[in-house]
C-alpha cells in the first residue's frame, strides 16, 4: 500500500471572482482520490460578501482543513502567492487556481511522480481549457513532458500550465519564490527553479480543466496588455536565461497577437497556439 506524504493546495482569491466558479474548484479538491492535508487561501485584497460567506462555509464544514492568509489590500498574484508559499505547513504544494476543475485523481496522480522519482522537484500537465462548463471544450493545452524539453521550450513560452503544478515548497524557496512580475509571475518562477538546478517534470494526460473563453480572451489583447507583457519579458530576458533573439522573437509575435481583432485572437489561442 502507497503511503502518500502530506501536502498543502495554495490558492490565491480576489474580488473579482465569481463565486459560483469558486464553489465548483473547491469541489473538485474535496472530492480527491487522494486529499490534501490541508488548504491555504490568499486573500489577496478584501471580498465581496458572498465571496467571504462561502470561505466561512467551507471552513465550518471542514473544520482545521482550510487556512487564510488575509492580505488588507491587493498586492498581485505574485506576491499573494509569495504569502501562500510561507504559509503552507507541507513541503509538497499544489497550485491551484480558483475558477479551475480538479480532475478527481490529479494528486494522487501527481504524488506518485514524486514517489517515483525523489529527486523531483516540479511537475504539471496538460489541460482541457472550456467555456462555461466543461462539456463546452474550447481547446487542450499540451506542454513537454521531459526536463530537457521542458529546459528548452520555457526559453520561448510557458512549460507548465501554472494550475496544474505540484511543486516541492524548499525548491520554490532555493529559487526566491514568486516575485511581483505581472502576467509572467509563473514563468519567472519556473526559469528561477531551473536555473536553481530544479528537476522538472509534466504527466502525458489532463489533470486540470481550465477555465477560459472570450472573457480571457479579451484580457490578452490591446496595447495595456502588451506593454505588460514586454516588461515581464524583460524580466525574464535579465534572468539570462533567454537569449535576446528570444525576448524579441515573441515580443513580436505578442504585438501581433494583442493587437488583432478579438475573434482573430480567438482563433489563434484555441488553433494555432495550442
């Protein structure tokens, strides 16, 4: 029998989730196969009413499981997870974003990688992006499996679908955990982790159904959006882990695609980059 070590979900939660979308995450994260010892909620910046009624729900019902760090203001993901990073008690955390669908086996699935293999430090999947619900699949999003892939393609986008990650919290911490980076506070952490000698890893199936559609859609288009992320590339390209024939090859392609038509970028997100 698999003696599964203990381990901790971070969240991070602001005001702007709908709250219905948060019901449907936490669900899917009591209902593991195998879950987690305990849960750790960012409030990153205060809630609405309803948001904080649930928490207080799911709190009394599962009582000594869930754990809140209460940010006063919104400081930005990164920093709310620098937060959540500290506060979880377990070396083992899975990120999780709150208007995203847990498949019910996805930790067992992924504390078995590191069962398997010790010397892992961070490992992640593919995932089924949807809209509305998830019978309603817009795309799947596929990412490299091995080190050495995944080494290579984070130079030009993402390795890790960021909701899917379960990492090990000392590797996080030998990297200089998240920092404020905004739309690249993930992908500046996975380049901190290799470059800190981090063993990386993704499972071959789909342990996350992602929540998507126009609405992000929409987020990742206009000028605001690509200045923003010029200088998180920018970031990163100070890293030295990216060339500067990196940095320009998809600050381009960036413009291109924040600039296009909605539909266009659409088409783009669900065709040609997945």
């Amino acid at each position: 029998m698999i003696e599964y070590p203990k381990f901790s979900v971070l969240m991070s939660l602001y005001i702007k989730e709908r709250t219905e979308y948060f019901v449907e995450c936490m669900e899917s994260i009591l209902s593991q196969t195998i879950p987690p010892s305990e849960i750790v909620i960012v409030f990153d910046g205060p809630l609405s009413d309803e948001l904080y009624a649930t928490v207080k729900k799911y709190e009394r019902l599962n009582p000594g499981l869930i754990k809140i760090v209460n940010n006063k203001y919104n400081k930005g993901l990164g920093l709310a997870l620098t937060d959540g990073v500290l506060a979880c008690s377990y070396d083992f955390i899975a990120r999780m974003d709150t208007d995203d669908i847990a498949r019910e086996d996805r930790f067992e699935i992924q504390l078995k990688m590191f069962i398997n293999d010790p010397s892992l430090d961070i490992c992640g999947s593919h995932i089924i992006e949807f809209d509305g619900n998830v019978n309603n699949v817009l795309a799947r999003r596929v990412v490299p499996l091995t080190h050495e892939e995944i080494a290579k393609y984070q130079k030009q986008r993402s390795a890790f679908n960021h909701m899917t990650v379960m990492y090990k919290k000392n590797a996080v911490l030998k990297a200089g955990n998240y920092e404020h980076c905004p739309l690249m506070e993930d992908d500046l952490m996975w380049i901190r982790m290799l470059l800190s000698g981090a063993k990386c890893a993704n499972y071959d199936g789909d342990l996350v159904f992602a929540r998507t559609g126009s609405a992000m859609i929409e987020r990742r288009g206009g000028w605001s959006y690509f200045k923003k992320y010029r200088s998180g590339r920018k970031i990163i390209l100070d890293t030295g882990y990216i060339s500067k024939w990196d940095y320009l090859k998809t600050i381009y392609i960036q413009f291109v695609v924040a600039l296009v038509p909605k539909k266009i970028r659409l088409l783009i997100f669900t065709k040609l980059l997945r």
